[in-house]
C-alpha cells in the first residue's frame, strides 16, 4: 500500500475526514502552543512535528478516531493510562471527540516527549551500546511504514 504524499501539513489536514477536522485542528492549536519548537511535517502520510533530533509527535487519521502520537511514546511516564500501543517505541492517544482532548495531560506528555529529543540531540538518553544495531536496523525498517494502532 503506498501512502499517499502531501506538499504541506495543511494539505495533510485538508484531506482528512470532515469529522476529524475539529479534532486535527486542536490537536495542533495544543502542539503550537505547549511546544512552539517543533517543526510541522508530512511524513510516512502522516501530519508530524519534527524536533532537534527526530521527529516527536504525529496525527494519524483512522476511520472512528484521530491518534495523537509519539515516535518515543514507550519512554514517556503516563500516570494516566492514556498511551495506547505495544510495540516497542511508538505510543498514542485514541481521539475520538473534543472531549479526549486534555490539553494539561497531552502537554505534559508532549514536553515529555520534547525533552527526550533534546537529550538525544545533545548525546543522551541514547539506548545501551548492545542494542544499538538492532535499534537501527529496526528505526530504518519503521521509517518505511506508517504508525500502528
């Protein structure tokens, strides 16, 4: 399945479900306000925000919900239970109405998430020297498909 390509971030949106608009819409009023940082992208067919190091956070658009994710998210405290997810990096929340969207816990794990790509940018937080390879060989392999829910 080839996903499809966008020129921007605002085509990306533009070609997501009406119903989902509201929710795409705050989701990136919260990310460019709790982290003003991060850089908007396409990637993998998917709106992403692109950070010192990697990208950090992504929307992916399923039929009843909208994923608000993190490329990281299995690194990230979730006091809550909101991360969704099992494989062994990416983590998301299930966006389903305006009412899923609490913008304290979202930020929170947002800056969570931001903060591990500033420690990856500046040499830390790397994983152990053992797994580095397979870490590799796994990211390069990722990279070539869209996130999972």
């Amino acid at each position: 399945m080839q996903m499809k390509a966008y020129p921007s971030f605002d085509a990306y949106l533009k070609d997501q479900l009406t119903r989902h608009q509201p929710l795409l819409r705050a989701l990136r009023r919260l990310v460019r306000r709790a982290a003003p940082g991060l850089v908007e992208a396409v990637k993998w067919g998917n709106g992403c925000w692109i950070g010192a190091n990697q990208p950090v956070a992504y929307l992916h658009s399923r039929p009843d919900y909208v994923q608000f994710g993190f490329f990281r998210g299995s690194r990230l405290a979730d006091p809550d239970g909101l991360l969704h997810g099992s494989g062994q990096w990416v983590r998301h929340v299930k966006v389903r109405s305006a009412r899923d969207i609490d913008e304290v816990r979202l930020a929170a794990l947002l800056a969570q998430a931001v903060a591990f790509d500033a420690g990856l940018a500046a040499g830390r937080s790397k994983p152990a020297p053992a797994r580095r390879k397979a870490v590799r060989r796994r990211a390069k392999t990722a990279s070539k498909r869209p996130p999972r829910g």
